[in-house]
C-alpha cells in the first residue's frame, strides 16, 4: 500500500469543520470534514467513510487541498468543447427563434427542434443532432412553454397607453366627485359555466393518460363577476344569459358591495350590454371602459381561470340548477380567501390616487 500523501498543516481541523459549516456545496463540506478527521488523527480509511468516498479517493483528493486549499474541494466539472456557434451566431439564433418562423418562407407556424437544425445549417454550415439543438435552446435561455392567447386585432401601444395615462383619466371622470371621498378600484366581467365543461391539467404517473368526465350538452349559465383588489373582496351574480337586464342587475349588486361613503371605479370590457345607455348607473360607481381586444387588462380573467382551475373544471352538471349552485358555491370559495382576490387582482398601473 503507497505510504500516505502528507496533508498542508496551514489549516486546523477545527478551521475546516467551520469552513464545512459556512460552505453552500455539500461535496466540499464532506471533503473538508473528511480532511478534519485526518488532522485529528483517524486513520485514513475511516477518514474517508466519513465523507462518503474510498481511501483513493480520499488521496486524490488530498492532492488537490494541497495544491488550492479548500477550493480545491469544489467539484470542477470540464466545461465540455466549445460550441461550433460563435457569441454573434449564437445572438443571432436567439433572436430568430424569439422572432418566430414565418409561414410563408418557412412553411411552420411554430419553431421545432428539426425546423431549428435545417435553419442553422443553412444560415451557420453547421449541422446538429436534433436533440443537440434542444440543449442549445436550454442554453440560450429558452424552454418549451404553452403560449397565451391573443386576439389579432389588439393593439399593444394603446394598452400600453391606457397604462401610462390611468392616473390622468381617472382624475378626469372623477372631477365631479367631491374632495375626500375614498375611492375604490373594481373591475368587472361574466364568464360562461356550463355542461359543456372544460378539464385541466393534474398529476398523474408519468406515461400515464387520466380520463377526466367531459359533458357534451349545452346547457349553461353566466357568471357576472367584480372585484376590489384592494379590499380583497367582489360580488357576482348567476344569470340565465347575458344582457342589459342581468348587466343593471350586476351594477345593482356591485353597488350595494362598495363600502359606505365610497365612490367605486368600474374598469369593464366593451361589451354591448357594458355600454348601453338604457343602464342606470347607481350614483356610487363610475364606469371606464378598457381598450378593445385587451382581456390581458382585465385581472378578473385570471379570476375565472383561478375558478375553473380549483373548483368548476372536471365536472359534470345534470342541469341548469347544478350549474348555478356550483358557480355560486365556487364564488363563495374565491370571496372567503380575500387574499386571493388581492394576490390575482392587484394592478399597479389601476390602484393610484384611490382618494381624492
């Protein structure tokens, strides 16, 4: 058996159980405990149990505290060879896939890794395995996630515009509200619950398919929903369909939920039931209508997706009562957890000047 490497005594054990305690890397608080047990005195075999590795390896790694010290223990993996894309190649990659393919000169609708490999051969000359072109991806700070929908007329500049310049609209249909009164932000919009019911995604085993119940009937009703964030609470009704009359209604019911003294703001869609001068507004809201095609604007849409996902998805209604007593009893669910509504709801750019 080779006669024992010597280990630097610049170190004391002591120094080094403390370097193990402070050290954020497992190996290296191993190693520098088994290094202690040496300067202790244990023979090296024992020494090496203690950090989970054979006296060997022990010895390799004796060789390189000596040489650097306590980083010597960190793991050093080889950085592998280099890539065969250069920084501005690889930029440039980048901005293509972000950029997405065009249909007409690339005959896609989305970028797949084979896709990507006939690209990056024809613009680079160089020819990766599919699977390399993934791990590239990765590389390049990419991952593989489902896309939000958009609807194509929308206009991002003026949401973006909407955003930027709330505070001064707010200012301008407030004008007649008298100084001092509190001001609350809502926002409002309906949702279709019915048989014809949605599923979502849940865990399962890997490779397995879940069945889920999935209802072909048509029967429905509508869920006129508000709320304010900021008081972590909102009011809804469940309505047959969805008009002017169950709209004056839901304004009724928003009305009598804004606190005392109070003025509520009313961010809604463009809906023709929305904006109809046969609605009498209640003297305690005043409504503003977000752009068109905007939904992203409107956080009561995460509310409904919130909903779907706990407590309306994956389920079968046997008729029209069933439909109303499950989005009554799911709203009562969402109101119960006022930190739910705060969490989902909130806006920065909405909740400015809520006082006069």
């Amino acid at each position: 058996m080779p006669s024992a490497v010597p280990l630097r005594t610049d170190f004391s054990a002591g120094e080094l159980r403390q370097l193990a305690k402070r050290s954020k890397d497992n190996n290296q608080s191993r190693r520098l405990l088994s290094l202690a047990a040496v300067l202790d005195g244990m023979n090296r075999t024992d020494a090496a149990r203690i950090g989970g590795m054979d006296r060997q390896t022990l010895r390799d790694w004796v060789h390189r505290f000596n040489e650097a010290g306590p980083d010597g223990l960190l793991d050093n993996w080889a950085s592998g060879p280099a890539s065969r894309l250069s920084p501005d190649q690889q930029a440039e990659l980048a901005a293509i896939v972000e950029a997405g393919p065009d249909w007409e000169l690339d005959g896609v609708v989305r970028w797949r890794r084979v896709d990507l490999k006939r690209v990056i051969a024809e613009r680079f000359g160089v020819d990766y395995h599919e699977r390399h072109v993934g791990t590239l991806l990765k590389k390049l700070g990419f991952s593989h996630v489902s896309a939000r929908p958009r609807h194509p007329g929308q206009d991002v500049e003026i949401m973006e515009a909407f955003k930027k310049n709330f505070s001064r609209a707010l200012s301008v249909h407030l004008a007649e509200v008298p100084e001092g009164t509190p001001i609350e932000i809502w926002f409002q919009d309906e949702a279709r619950i019915g048989q014809k019911n949605g599923v979502v995604r849940q865990w399962a085993r890997r490779g397995s398919r879940p069945r889920q119940p999935a209802d072909q009937r048509y029967e429905n009703a509508y869920l006129f929903g508000a709320i304010c964030p900021a008081r972590g609470t909102g009011a809804a009704l469940a309505l047959p369909q969805a008009d002017t009359e169950a709209m004056q209604l839901h304004l009724n019911e928003i009305s009598r939920h804004v606190a005392k003294g109070a003025q509520a703001v009313l961010l809604m869609d463009r809906a023709g039931w929305h904006t109809t001068t046969n609605l009498d507004m209640p003297n305690n809201i005043t409504p503003i209508f977000l752009p068109s095609r905007s939904p992203e604007l409107n956080p009561v849409e995460n509310i409904w997706q919130y909903m779907r996902a706990n407590w309306l998805s994956n389920r079968v209604f046997e008729s029209y009562d069933a439909i109303v007593d499950t989005a009554c009893e799911a709203w009562q669910k969402l109101v119960a957890q006022p930190n739910t509504i705060t969490s989902i709801g909130m806006r920065d750019w909405a909740h400015v000047g809520q006082s006069q």
